[in-house]
C-alpha cells in the first residue's frame, strides 16, 4: 500500500511536469519558435507518464490478486494426484502412473479432469496449471480483459438476436384490429480455430529436479497463446483461415444505430485522411463516445495502442483543460474524458482508413469462447536432445452486439 502511494505520488508530480512541458511546447509553437528541446522535454515527461501508470496498473492487479479468494477447495486430492502422475510423464515419459489415474477416475459419476487417451499420447494439463496458464494469457491480453469470455464444452453454441419489427398502433374501442408484423430474428454463431504452441526442454533439464519444467512449461504456452490470440482478437480472419473473427475486420459504416444492416459497425471519421483532425482533435473522441447509445456509454472503455496513447495524452479540450487525468487514488484508473481506457499493442497506429480507437462496451460487443482444457502431446523423438510438448487449445470469437462499439476511422470523409 506504501508503495502503491508513493507512485501515485509520483504521477501526480509527472503529470504537473507534464502539462508545464506541453502548455510550454504549444506556446512556442504558436509563437513560431524553435522547440525542439519543449518537444524533447515534453516527450521524456510522457513517457514518465506511461511507465508510472503501468506500474500503477501492475501494482493494482497484483494486490487484487493476492486479495482474491483462494480456488483450492475444488477436489484437491484429485487434483494433486493428476499433477504428480503428469510431472512423471513429462520428465521421463512414464504414463503407468497417468494410466492409472485415468481408470480410476473412470468409475466416478462426473469426470473432473480428462487425461485423454493415452493411445494418442494426449494429456490434459493438470487443472492447476490450466487456471496458471489463462491467468497469464488474460494478464498478457486486453480483449480477455474486457470482453465476455465463455467456456464451453462444445463448438455448437447458438444465440439467437430479436432483430425487431413487431408493429403497434393505436385503435378506438371498437375499432377494427388488424394484425401487426411480427418480429424477425436471425442467428449467431461463433468461429473457432486452433491455437497451438511448441515450447521444447531438453532432456537434461528435464532430470534435472532443480529445474522448474511446471513453470517454465506454463509461462512458454501462456506467452505463446496470448501473442496469437492479440492478433487474432482484433483482426482474426475466419474459419478459411482456421482463426477466429477479428473484431477489426468487421463490415463497418458511417451510419448511426437503427439505420444499419444488423452485424455492421459505425464508424466515425477524423475528418483527414489519415491523421487525427488538424484543429481540436480531442472532439474526435468526443463524436466517437456520443455515437453510442447511453446503455453503452456508462459501461464505455477506450481502446489504442501506447503510440496512440501518448498522442491522446497531449490533447486539451475547449476549456483547456488535458483530456486525460491520472489515477489519483487506489482503485480509480486513469482516465480519458473520464472513461477508463485499455491499452492494447496490437492496435492500429493513425494511418489512412486505418482504426486508431475504438470506443464502447466490449463486453457486449464481442465474446470469446474457450473449449475447456488444455491437451499437450509429448515428442522426444523429432529433434533430439529436445522434448518438444504440444500444446493445444481451441478457441472462438462471436461479434454478439455491433451497436455496442465504435470505431474511429482515420478518413477525410
């Protein structure tokens, strides 16, 4: 908690330093002066700026984890059995203590963990590790973060959208009553795709019992899902090519709600072809945060990359006054217009027809589905003195709501 206050502290002095940096550079600009030392001064205070909130961020989570309730309560024994029997067929490639666990649990009712067939040389990972793998890949990706995430046991799920057109009116008391129009629906279904990852241990690590294979197998898989997954989240390109749909990649228009074919989302143009407006770019955001409808808005989240951050960072709004505030106090983020904001570096950077923000409820907008468990399948023999281990993980991506989000276009019109 000590340390969490004295880096807000921290921000609190670098976005002071900040601001008489800025206000000192737009001066001179005006003025027609040299500034190349106010812009370099300037741009050392923003990136003070950025490293203070990332580690204020860090330290939020961090503390939020260790809060958190624990999860051990769930079949512990079970649990702890499957792990040990797993870490032997990892080292040595022993699968009787495995196979044994897999008859075992075989006569239970209910099935908790599913160790696959051992004929295939596929085994799920222990459930331990599981949850330590997607809590790293959800730390590592921002779409998991704000965006609906569903676990499924199949890739058969449907959710079916009222599109309207009932129609009313209004009648006497004894007035004749027509029937209305009824409602039409259509149906949604998620794409899936594979993700896999091939981290390799050699053989002597893996005897040697110093050497943490849990660990290092976990943080490889972890890293190597979410590197995937960020590229995929926003600009996946389909089932022709086994990944999910980008949320990027979606039909887009300029068109507000109501007035769009159902599945396109409106975009809001900067007003230049492949910038932020010229004068008083900060009314870019603005337009883009009252195109959604209020039931969206409150539960608004900017996204942009940390390029595109340090840009925004820099804009006033027409009172003067920085658009972006720092996080004064535990528990209240930083914000932009008062909106909390997600930095995501696979976002677009400003360029033509590109888009550089997206603002909206993401939750509502676009919805991630795991196939619950991770399998790995062990491979000493491709490239010795390698053991390579093959993880794998089925995944999908639904655009569920397209009123949700917005999108800001870099486009002159």
């Amino acid at each position: 908690m000590e340390e969490l206050k004295q880096l807000i502290e921290l921000q609190g002095k670098a976005f002071e330093e900040f601001k008489k940096a800025n206000d000192e550079r737009l001066a001179a600009i005006e003025a027609d002066k040299a500034h190349s030392e106010l812009e370099e001064k300037t741009e050392r205070a923003n990136e003070e700026l950025g490293r203070l909130s990332a580690a204020i961020e860090e330290l939020q989570k961090r503390s939020g984890r260790l809060a958190a309730p624990s999860e051990e309560d769930e079949r512990k024994s079970l649990n702890a059995e499957h792990k040990a029997a797993w870490l032997k067929w990892v080292r040595k490639g022993d699968d009787a203590d495995i196979e044994a666990f897999a008859d075992k649990i075989q006569t239970e009712k209910k099935v908790y963990i599913n160790v696959g067939t051992a004929a295939q040389g596929g085994y799920a990972v222990p459930i331990e590790q599981d949850r330590e793998i997607m809590r790293l890949v959800t730390e590592l990706s921002p779409m998991r973060q704000v965006c609906r995430v569903i676990s499924c046991s199949t890739e058969d799920y449907r959710k079916i959208v009222n599109l309207g057109g009932t129609v009313s009116g209004w009648v006497g008391e004894t007035s004749t009553r027509s029937a209305t129009d009824t409602p039409t629906f259509t149906q949604l279904t998620p794409t899936f795709g594979e993700l896999y990852a091939y981290p390799e241990v050699t053989q002597k690590a893996l005897d040697d019992l110093f050497f943490d294979v849990e660990a290092e197998l976990t943080r490889d898989v972890a890293e190597a899902f979410a590197d995937k997954e960020g590229t995929a989240f926003l600009s996946g390109t389909g089932a022709t090519y086994n990944q999910p749909v980008g949320l990027l990649t979606a039909t887009t228009a300029a068109t507000a709600d109501g007035s769009r074919a159902f599945g396109t989302i409106q975009h809001v143009i900067t007003g230049v072809a492949a910038d932020f407006a010229a004068t008083s770019p900060a009314d870019n955001l603005i337009d883009l945060i009252y195109a959604c409808k209020n039931a969206h808005r409150v539960r608004g989240k900017f996204m942009m990359n940390s390029k595109t951050l340090a840009t925004v960072r820099k804009w006033k709004d027409g009172e003067d006054n920085y658009i972006w505030q720092p996080s004064m106090q535990m528990g209240q983020p930083a914000a932009i217009f008062g909106y909390p904001f997600v930095t995501n570096e696979y976002m677009p950077d400003a360029g033509a027809g590109a888009f550089p923000v997206i603002f909206g409820d993401f939750a509502a907008a676009f919805w991630i589905f795991d196939r619950i468990g991770i399998r790995q399948l062990r491979d000493p023999y491709t490239h010795k003195p390698f053991v390579g281990f093959y993880s794998t993980k089925r995944l999908g991506t639904m655009i569920a709501n397209s009123e949700a989000v917005k999108f800001l276009k870099c486009a002159a019109s």
